[in-house]
C-alpha cells in the first residue's frame, strides 16, 4: 500500500508538474481535515508521511501546564501526568504521542479526498500564474479554443488566455482550433484562477517578431530604440547598432527584405518602416518622416521636445499621410512635437515675420525730434512757407469765396458798356479816322484785357 501511494506521488507530479513536497503537505493537510472530521476538531494534531517509505503517523500536541491551569483536556496536559511519562517534563514543555486510527469513514475520507483535490488546483494556478508573469512581455503560439461574441479564447498549454476585441487587430480573422501568435499583455490573479489577457494590437508584438527574427536583436548588436504602431496599417521601427561595421536597418530587412517579409506575412499584410535611429534630434527627425524627404528641421523648444520640418511643396501630403498618421508616427517614435511645413508656407510666413519685425522699430532710430527742420525735410520734400507765399494764397482763397451768382451780374453789365463804347466810338468816327493806327490796336487789347 505504502508503495503503490509513492508511485501514485511519482505520476501526479509528472502528469501536474507539482512538485512531490507541494502535494505531501496537501495530503498531510487532508489528513488533519479527516482526522478532525472523525474525532473532533477540538483536537491538536498533525499528520507525518514518511517521503521514502510512505508510512503515515497521526500525532497529537498537548501543552504541560500546572494542574490549576487546565481549560482543555484534549489540548492541555498537568505537570504531574507528564512526570509519569518523562520526569524531566517541565511546565511549557509539549508532548506528541501517536494517536494514528486504523482506518476512516466514508464521510472523514470524502473530505481528505475534496481536500487534496483542492490544494492541488490551488498549486497548480499558483504555478500557472509564477510561470506567465515571468514571461509577460512576451510573445507566444495559441491556438483558438472558443468564441464569446468578438472575444477569442486562446489555448497557450497550461491556461486559457483572453484576447478581448479591443485587442485585435481590424481586419484580421481567426477561426476555431486556427494557430496564432499572441503578445502577453497582463496577468491577472483571480478567484477563479490566473487570467492571461493576451493582445495582437500591440507594438511589443510588433518588437518580439523581430527579435526572434533577427540574430543581431536576440545578441544585442542591433538594438530597437523606439517602435510605434497603427495596428493593421503600418509601423515605424527605429533601430541602432554600436558596431560601425553593421548596418542595423540592413539587418532588419534581411537579404532581399526576407527577415521583414516573414513578418509582414505574420502581420497579414502590414507596412512597416524600418529607420535609422540618431541622436541628433535633427537628423532623427529627417528620419523617421520618411519615405518623404525633409529640406529643414528647426529646433523650436528643446526643453519641451518641440521642431518645425521643412518639406517640399509636392512632399507635404506625403510628409503627413493619410489622416496624418505618418507624422503621428513619427512623432511617437521620436519623442518629439511635429509641425510640418511646405516650403512655400515656411518662407512666407518667415518673411511676414521679418516684415512685422522692421514694423516694430522705434520711431527714434528714423529721426530726432529735438531737430524739426531735419524732420520736416525727411518726412517731406516740400519748402516751408513764407510771408510772401501767404499773401498771394489769400487772394485766391478770397476769390474762391465769391459766389457765382454776382460773377453772372458782372458780365451782364459789362455787356451795356461794351454797347457804349461801340457808339462812342461812331459817333467820333471821324476823330479815330485822324489818329494813328497804334493806339486802336492798344484799345483793342485793353478791351480783350
């Protein structure tokens, strides 16, 4: 019998993977369940397995107290009682004898049974949940055991992990008993067991593929210094190597991009941009807005992590991307803020600048008021007025005043005497006729006059 229940110990440990001191103290524990379920539950006891022979032995505690002293026969023992066993017993002393039944009833053997049933699934969650939180971050192959509306339930061995929808990627479909590779997000300890929430969005799967991929990655030659993802559509990766003999970006692609393209399978089709990290934040900038070229970067706040890239004016649609997720990556990537300009928008604005620049200058750099002369001169080229000028300018200014209305009474009474001239001049015809010719010519002009 004693054999038989090693061997069994043998099998269980293999077939649970617990270890055979884990399932001993189970059973010892059972035991004691059933030893108290038989004869009380008053009493001290506790179960001893021999590990190499398999003998089990029941012993039971009770404490040495002065004979005044006792409440609990079952646990407590007088010093008087001890003396007959052992003389040398003294007060605070414990004796164990043996209290071992020759058998149990069906009930005491249920519940041994219920018990070791249950400290081993307590062990075996506690070492499922040991083994998956050491490896979180990790990728591994499932295979999909069952569908709860759009959350899939994935078979990782020894557990059932959990990839809720929010996890997966749109787009991708997997169907029952299908095999899939799944990132471990998060393990949770529960009730119910270890929960494994597993994920195929994440940009850490995006990561582990290549370094299972890649030998440079898995022996730190080549190291991936920032990764960002848009699960379904594209990646950017940004790699670096302290070696000058390797080419980082090159060892990711791998000969005639095999190393990527495995992974874009695995991805179902994904893109994925694999850049040049650098520690100039200009350069690294340049760099992960590709594929589109950048004329400029300007640093406009270092402590905040903040630049403007100048592109040109047929790139800035490529420098953005579609709804802006090229440079949405890259500024994930990064770590910076940035502003994408075209190189006509750029320009302008900075001439607009420098314009509003001269505009705010001092009105003392152009002129000094403590000399008017000087100012009148360069704000004006006209001669200031004199004495003179002033006398002939109120003439004018008098005769614009004169309504036209007495102008028309004027001619019309210039008309009458223009008549007696005329008459006049008949009626001393013959005296006009005696003067010389000069003086009807200077008459004539006094009159156009």
């Amino acid at each position: 019998m004693n054999r038989e229940f090693i061997e069994a110990l043998g099998e269980l440990e293999k077939e649970k993977h617990i270890s055979r001191d884990i399932l001993l103290d189970a059973i010892e524990s059972a035991l004691v369940s059933a030893y108290k379920k038989n004869y009380g539950t008053s009493q001290n006891v506790r179960v001893v397995i021999d590990k190499e022979t398999g003998d089990i032995a029941v012993l039971s505690r009770k404490d040495i107290v002065a004979e005044e002293d006792i409440e609990d026969d079952m646990t407590q023992m007088s010093l008087e009682e001890a003396h007959e066993i052992d003389p040398r017993y003294e007060i605070g002393d414990a004796i164990e004898f043996a209290v071992t039944p020759r058998d149990f009833g069906r009930i005491a053997a249920q519940t041994a049974k219920q018990v070791v049933v249950q400290r081993i699934r307590e062990a075996e969650r506690g070492m499922v949940y040991d083994d998956f939180v050491t490896r979180q971050g990790e990728i591994l192959t499932g295979t999909v055991q069952r569908k709860s509306g759009q959350t899939m339930f994935i078979n990782v061995g020894r557990t059932e992990g959990i990839l809720p929808a929010n996890e997966q990627v749109p787009g991708e479909s997997f169907d029952v008993h299908q095999r899939l590779k799944v990132y471990i997000m998060d393990v949770k300890k529960t009730n119910k067991g270890p929960q494994v929430f597993l994920s195929r969005s994440h940009p850490g799967l995006v990561k582990q593929l290549f370094e299972l991929e890649v030998p440079e990655i898995q022996d730190g030659i080549v190291e991936i210094r920032g990764i960002a993802r848009e699960a379904g559509s594209r990646t950017k990766m940004a790699v670096w190597s302290e070696d000058e003999n390797v080419d980082p970006v090159g060892a990711c692609v791998g000969t005639r991009g095999s190393r990527v393209q495995s992974i874009v399978d695995e991805l179902h089709g994904e893109k994925i941009d694999i850049i040049f990290w650098s520690d100039d934040p200009q350069e690294l900038i340049s760099n992960v807005l590709s594929p589109a070229s950048v004329e400029e970067v300007i640093i406009d706040d270092e402590e905040n992590r903040m630049a403007t890239a100048v592109v040109p004016d047929y790139q800035l649609s490529l420098a953005i991307g579609k709804q802006g997720q090229n440079v949405r990556l890259a500024a994930k990537v990064s770590g910076w803020k940035i502003d994408i300009k075209s190189h006509t928008q750029y320009f302008e604005e900075l001439e607009n600048q420098e314009y509003y620049e001269d505009e705010d200058v001092p009105e003392d750099e152009y002129y000094d008021e403590s000399e008017p002369a000087e100012e009148d001169e360069i704000l004006t080229d006209e001669k200031p007025e004199t004495e003179d000028d002033l006398a002939t300018e109120e003439p004018e200014d008098a005769e614009a005043d004169i309504d036209e209305e007495p102008a028309e009474e004027e001619q019309e009474d210039e008309e009458p005497a223009d008549d007696v001239i005329t008459e006049v001049t008949e009626d001393e015809e013959a005296q006009d006729a005696e003067e010389p010719a000069e003086p009807e010519e200077e008459t004539v002009e006094s009159e156009e006059e």
